[in-house]
C-alpha cells in the first residue's frame, strides 16, 4: 500500500502551491498539485504588486525571466477629503536599476508562467481539479478526495488559499470572521503603453504605484490602489468587513451617512473621482474580479501543521493588510518554498507525525515570514483608528487649503494653520496619542 | 458615466455550472435584520425578492471571493467552490 501513495499532493495552484510544487519537482519528488480553475491563477486576484528582494535568495535567478508587468519606480499616495485631494509622489533613481526591488503583476499570467516552470521540473499540475476532502488513515492526513477518487500521498501541502477549507477540515484555520478579513474589488483596464507612460510620466517598461486613502473608503478601513501594468491599469479597493457590517451612522465624521455605501457603490464612487478619471479615461473595462484578503497579521494565523499535512499562504494567514497596501504574494512563494524543503526532509527521514513536521514552523519563524507578521502585529489595532481614515485626510486637506489660499484676511502663519486644522478636526490630545501608536508600526 | 455592476460582470468569463454553489436556509434568512450580504457582495448578486420575501442568490455572476460567507454571521449561507472547470476564470486576475 505504501508504495501507491504520492510523495506529495498539493492543494490550490497559486503562488504558495507553485512554489511547493517546482522545489519538489526540482528535489525529484513524484508531487502532485491540483487546481480548481482552468488553469493555475485563474481564480486569483491580487493587486498587484510583488517585492522580490525578500524571495530572490529562496529561487535564485528563478524571476529572471518572469513575466512581470513593469518594475515600480513612483510611488504616489492621494489623500482624499471629499472631492479635494492631496498627492504625494516619490521617485526613487535607484529604483530605477536593475536588480528591482518591486513589480506590478497579474496573476493569470504569472501563475501559468510558474506552473509551466514546476512542470518543468517534473510537478504534475492538473487543472479543473476540484479538491472535495482530505483522507484520513489512522488519525492523520494521508491525501486527498478529488472529483469521487481517492489520492493517497505522504504528505498534503494546503495552499488553498484565504478561503482554505483543507486547513477547516484538518480543524486547523482560525473561524472565518468579519473582523479579521476585508473584501477587495479590482478592475482591469486595457490601455496603451505609450498612454500609460504620458498619463504617469513614466519611461518605457516602468511602472507606478499610486495608493488612496481617505473618503474613497467613506471612513472606513481601507483604501484604494492602482497599479500600470503592461498594456493595462488595475484599479481597486480594499475595504475592512468589519467596518462596512456597521450601519452608515457610525461614520457620520464625513457627513455622507446618507450615502449609498454598500461595496459596488463605494467602488462607482471612487472611478467617478476625477483623480481616477484622468487615468482610466478611454480605456476600456477588461475584467470584474472580488477577493477576500485576511487581515489580522500574526494574530490571524492557523495552526501551521498537523500529522501528514502542512498550511502555506493566504491558506496559513501569510497576509498583511496595512490599509492600502497589501502584502501576501511574498509570504505566499517563501512559505510554498520552506513547506516543499520540510516536506524532503520528512520524505528522506519518513517521519510525518506533527512532532518531526514542527519544524516547518520553526523555518518559518527564523525566515522573513514571521518575522514580519510579527512587526505588523500592532498594524491592525493602530490602522483600525478611524481617524486615519477620515479626520486626518481632512485635516491636511484644510491645512494646505490654508497654506495655498489668498483672500482678503491677513494670512495666518504655518504654525497657526497647522494647530487650527489640527484642533478643528482631531483636537490635539488625540494627535497625541495617534503619534504615539504609528510609532508602534 | 460610471459603468454599473451589473455591465461590468459581463466582462467577465464565466463557465456557469447546471447547480447552484451557494444555498440559503430562507428561515434563518427571514430573521435577518441587517442583511449585510446585499450591501458587501461585490456582485450585487443578492436581493430579498419581492414577491416570496425571500432572499435571492445570483450565483452565476459569483467572483467567488467568499465574502458572503463571511459576513453572514447566522450562517445561513452554504458555500462551496463550484466543481472544477467551473465558474469564474480570471484572465487578468
Ligand atoms: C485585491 C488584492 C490586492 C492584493 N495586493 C497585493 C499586493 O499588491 N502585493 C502582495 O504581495 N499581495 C497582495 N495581495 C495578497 C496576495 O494576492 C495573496 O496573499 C496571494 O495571492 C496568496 O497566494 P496563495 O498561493 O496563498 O493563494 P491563492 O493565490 O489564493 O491561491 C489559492 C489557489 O488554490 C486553489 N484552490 C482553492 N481551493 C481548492 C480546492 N479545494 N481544490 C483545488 N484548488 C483549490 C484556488 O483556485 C487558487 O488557485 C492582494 C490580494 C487582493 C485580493
Ligand atoms: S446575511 Fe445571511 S441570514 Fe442575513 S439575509 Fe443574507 S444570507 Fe440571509
Ligand atoms: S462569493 Fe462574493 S461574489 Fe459570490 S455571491 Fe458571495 S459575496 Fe457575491
């Protein structure tokens, strides 16, 4: 019987499974990953933007060749307060050289690109493949249930993403709950390069990184990015669960309690912004797309193993949401990397009781992973203040309003402006107290 | 000049399965005050019908991104994924 089983089987074909699945490959392991969708990343949404400096030393020279859209070299940030807004915009001329520290990315694309990558080294990937349930033998994992057969392996990869029913069934995930999760709605927009670059002031081949906070998300947890891709914008919002389950009256700061606030709304709303406007005029709507992202940092984790089986990614909890940026895909290849290595080992050493399979949190803890979910630990309790989502947005649009503005009265010095915006609109006592906790994150 | 939800899902490529992936229990449904799933779904694909008062699932322009089982917190929503090949197929994603 033993000699039926797989080495591996892996669940979900997204950037933590494609990972696994090439490192076993390439250890000349017989793994078998299975996908859902038509193709790996064809149900994954992301914003997009991937950091490789943190994964390069995991899979060296493995992105040389991938299929990125454009290397990040602007940042910007809008703050908006209404229909006024703030933009802050920074270009780094080191971003600017190779090896680039940032790439915009869609995931169809990508996710095809690795998966052909992990077949390469011998990883059977089959799509249309719906995992239905885990097998059990004696207590533990010991494979899978898919489409009415039964796949007996060694060891199960979850990599299935935020929604994980694998880590559910193994009793390992946290309760999916509206207070540890947002909801992120994306748009892509078809657009040519040549018009990507003028509306950015881009150079060919770069791309930016524009980020929105403030009134986009009516006060509530969140915020709003686009991203240039190749021949493309993607356009969204993420928005706090939480938040949004609560009635408009709680978010009364803005006076637009009265306003339509359900979730494609918000996101109509934001496009109407002439802001967004000048971007995406004349391109034209390629795709729709809904995704849940979770949120909780390091308080939010699952359980990362069990006998015969281990979590990475989205499924674990390997997210962060800072409001409007988000990180996972990072988390997401390093986790998938340091499953497929603790899963060699434990093949060689044919030990997969949770005791031996604990090392895998261990590799997690001393990797960049947790390390930084810990750091970030503290982001979701400072990020849940709504002040940051409302009043301080407002506070720097009148300040500069101030600064900007000549009328009839004698103009105020900067410091009398600055402590005026300041009173009126968070009163200083709680400024305080907001320094105070941002130097937590 | 915004386009509505409704336009923007048939930009979408979808592979429609013959049954629904979401089900309802109608009688914790009709408990429900708040409703929350029909302001959150980013599909817009959940409405109290006007005739039965009964509550209404689109599953065909699902994104599955799950956020209704989330924030149904009677859990009424049963939600699965919708049998491999099926359902929502991201080309850009
Ligand atoms: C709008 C948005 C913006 C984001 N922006 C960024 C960003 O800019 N930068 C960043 O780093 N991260 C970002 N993230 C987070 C990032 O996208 C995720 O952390 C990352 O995709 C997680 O990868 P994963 O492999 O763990 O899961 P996923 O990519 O979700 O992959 C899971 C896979 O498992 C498959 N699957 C699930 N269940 C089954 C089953 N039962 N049987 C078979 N297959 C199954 C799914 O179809 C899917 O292919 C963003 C997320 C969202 C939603
Ligand atoms: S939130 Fe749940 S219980 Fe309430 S109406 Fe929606 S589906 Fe029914
Ligand atoms: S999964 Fe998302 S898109 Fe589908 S019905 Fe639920 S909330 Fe709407």
């Amino acid at each position: 019987m033993a000699d039926d089983k797989l080495d591996a089987v892996i669940v979900g074909g997204g950037l933590a499974g494609l990972a696994a699945a090439y490192c076993l490959g390439e250890a000349g392991r017989q793994v078998l990953l299975l996908e859902r969708g038509d193709e790996p990343g064809s149900k994954n949404v992301t914003g997009g933007r991937i950091y490789l400096s943190p994964i390069r030393p995991l899979l060296p020279g493995f992105f040389d060749d991938a299929p990125f859209e454009r290397h990040v070299v602007k940042e910007a940030l809008t703050m908006v307060d209404g229909r006024n807004t703030t933009l802050l915009s920074h270009v780094q001329d080191r971003w600017r050289h190779p090896p680039y520290m940032s790439y915009t990315v869609l995931r169809a694309r990508f996710d095809q690109w690795f998966s052909t990558r992990a077949m390469e080294k011998g990883a059977f990937i089959v799509p249309r493949r719906r995992v239905d349930d885990l097998l059990w033998e004696d207590g533990r994992v010991a494979g899978v249930h898919a489409g009415g057969e039964e796949i007996p392996a060694h060891m199960v990869l979850a990599a299935d993403g935020a929604l994980s029913f694998m880590a559910e069934k193994a009793h390992l995930r946290q309760p999916l709950v509206p207070s540890r999760h947002a909801v992120a709605v994306k748009e892509v927009y078809g657009l040519d390069p040549g018009a990507i670059e003028e509306r950015f002031g881009l150079d060919p081949g770069e791309g930016a990184a524009h980020l929105f906070m403030g009134s986009v998300t009516k006060g509530r947890f969140g915020g709003g990015f686009l991203y240039t891709n190749k021949e493309s914008l993607s356009l969204g919002l993420v928005l706090g669960m939480d938040d949004l389950m609560r009635g408009s009256e709680e978010f009364d700061v803005l006076k637009q309690g009265s306003e339509q606030f359900d979730v494609p709304s918000l996101m109509e709303d934001f496009e109407s912004l002439p802001e967004i406007g000048r971007y995406i005029k004349g391109a034209d709507l390629k795709e729709y797309s809904a995704h849940i992202i979770t949120e909780a940092g390091a308080g939010g984790l699952s359980r990362l193993f069990t006998d015969g089986m281990l979590v990475a990614g989205d499924a674990a909890g390997f997210a962060l949401n800072m409001g409007v940026t988000v990180r996972g895909m990072e988390f997401a290849v390093a986790s998938g990397v340091i499953a497929a290595r603790v899963i060699d080992e434990a093949l060689t050493k044919n030990d997969f009781s949770a005791q031996f399979l604990s090392l895998y949190e261990k590799r997690l803890r001393e990797s960049f992973v947790m390390k930084d979910m810990e750091t970030f630990r503290h982001t979701a309790e400072v990020l849940a203040n709504p002040r940051l989502f409302t009043v301080y947005p407002a506070c720097i649009s009148s300040l500069l309003e101030a600064v900007f503005t000549i009328g009839e009265d004698p103009r105020k010095g900067l410091y009398r402006s600055a402590m005026d915006a300041t009173k009126k609109h968070v009163g200083v006592w709680n400024a305080f107290k907001d320094f105070l906790s941002l130097r937590k994150i | 000049m915004t386009m509505k939800v409704e336009e923007k899902l048939t930009r979408n490529a979808i592979k429609n399965a013959k049954e629904s992936h979401i089900r309802l229990d109608q009688t914790i449904c009709r408990t429900c005050v708040e409703r929350p799933c029909i302001r959150l779904c980013p599909g817009r694909l959940y409405s109290q019908s006007e005739e039965t008062g009964e509550m209404v699932v689109e599953f065909a322009g699902c994104l599955e991104c799950g956020t209704c089982k989330i924030v149904c917190v009677r859990k009424s929503v049963s939600w699965e994924y919708p049998e491999g090949g099926f359902g929502v197929q991201y080309r850009y994603g």
